[in-house]
C-alpha cells in the first residue's frame, strides 16, 4: 500500500475534520470525504472502503458523544441497530451482483421531496413530539432503519439525510433525530467496513489519519448541535441535502 505525503497527509486531516463536522449533525460528510481520498490517488474501490474506515470511526465518536449528553434514546436506537446492520450487508452482497447507477434518478427525487417537506413544515423539527411508540411509528421505523440500511451499502449518498428524516417522521426534533440517527448510521458503517476489509480494499496509512481527523470533528460537530439545537441544526440539514440533490443530479448528467 502507498503511503500519503506529508502535503497530501495534511490535506486528508483538514478534509477529514470538516467532514465529520457535517456529517456529525446532519450527514452527508462524504461530499468531502470521499472526493478528497480520490483527489488523494486512491482508486474507486480503495476509496469507498477506506472512507468507510473514516466514517465508522465518525459516526462511532458521534454517538459516544450524543449518547453521554443524553440524545440518543439507547433503547431504541439499540434495537433499530441490527436491522441497519443486517440491512448494510445484504446491501453491499448485492451491490456486488446488481450495477446500483439505477438508484440515482430516484435519489433525486427522494432528496429533493425531503427538501420540499422540511422547508414547507416550518416548525417542524423545533421541538421534539414523541412521547412513544406507536404500531404505526414502530413498523415505520423497522421497515426504515432495515431499508435506508440496505441502501446505505447498496448506494449510500443522502442515507444520513433519510435516517434524520425517518426519525423527524416519528416525533423527534432536529438534534434528536440526528442523534439517533448516527447509530444507524454507525451500524451501516461497520458492516460495509467489513465487507471493504474482507474484499482488501482499504488503505489504513490513509484511512487511519484521516479517521483520527474525523474524530476531532466529530466530537466538535456533534457538541456544536447539541449546544446550538434545531434552529442550527435544520438550515445545515437544508443546505446538505440540497448539495446532495446538486451532486447527483450533476452525476447524471456528467455521465449522460
């Protein structure tokens, strides 16, 4: 395995903190991540599994961090878990058969309904309306966590937007939503991780730099939501999504 230099070292770290500091409250850190383990000369398929060695030790760092300020409703996001795990690698086996390019016009579409919904819903998020589980939040929330799961290691862009909006659908409000949702997102992580790992397609002397970068961006992302709240949290969940809708909406046409 090739070794990053010094200039390109210090250009993962930088990318890596701001990475994880999005991605830490509203998703979507792979906007950064990965084009800059591409930019960095790692090919494709080094770059997807080596910058899911830098997500998983984000979104792990994130949870520990939501979990101890008292956001993650563990009970919860704790059974949700394995569905998103078991969902993430049935997802990555059949990325394996089945070209996943297929996805990208209906991401759009579901990215920007996302966009219209949390725009047009005011005061949605502000404040957090759940006080349990319902038959319909609970089957809502087992079919979501299993789909968005799969999804995360079928495709993957827009997955940390969809997990905030499925807990958003159930009650939570924006830091909430996003707390619960980095579990999931962790699960996901870890069974893709695994899978790049056994397939031989992670670079750890750029991974594990950059992942350290993730973890001080993490921490100081998720602290940043935890103390600014909803009125921070939504306008970045806004503007990421829509920088996700723009990203593969110019995919497609690039390769039109």
């Amino acid at each position: 395995m090739d070794f990053p230099t010094l200039h390109m070292l210090i250009f993962l770290l930088v990318a890596g903190f701001l990475a994880a500091f999005i991605d830490s409250v509203v998703g979507g850190g792979g906007l950064i991540s990965l084009p800059a383990l591409l930019f960095a000369g790692l090919p494709p398929v080094f770059g997807l599994g080596t910058n899911k060695l830098g997500g998983t030790m984000s979104s792990l760092t994130s949870t520990g961090s939501f979990l101890m300020s008292k956001k993650i409703s563990a009970r919860l996001a704790l059974s949700l878990f394995p569905l998103s795990f078991g969902g993430a690698v049935l997802g990555t086996y059949t990325v394996k058969q089945i070209p996943s390019d297929f996805l990208k016009p209906l991401v759009v579409g579901m990215l920007i309904v996302v966009t219209i919904y949390t725009l047009l819903k005011k005061n949605w998020g502000v404040t957090s309306t759940f006080t349990g589980l319902t038959p319909k939040t609970t089957a809502l929330l087992i079919a979501g966590a299993f789909c968005i799961g799969f999804y995360d290691g079928f495709f993957g862009p827009g997955a940390g937007s969809f997990l905030i909006f499925l807990f958003l659908m159930v009650g939570f409000d924006f830091v909430g939503a996003s707390a619960n949702a980095k579990v999931l997102n962790l699960a996901s992580n870890v069974a893709s991780l695994g899978t790049f790992f056994l397939m031989k397609s992670v670079n750890i002397y750029y991974g594990l730099p950059m992942g350290a970068a993730m973890i001080a961006g993490a921490l100081v992302g998720s602290q940043v939501a935890i103390r600014k709240g909803s009125t921070f949290v939504k306008p970045l969940f806004i503007l990421v999504t829509l920088l996700l809708v723009g990203k593969q909406v110019w995919s497609l046409l690039t390769h039109a």
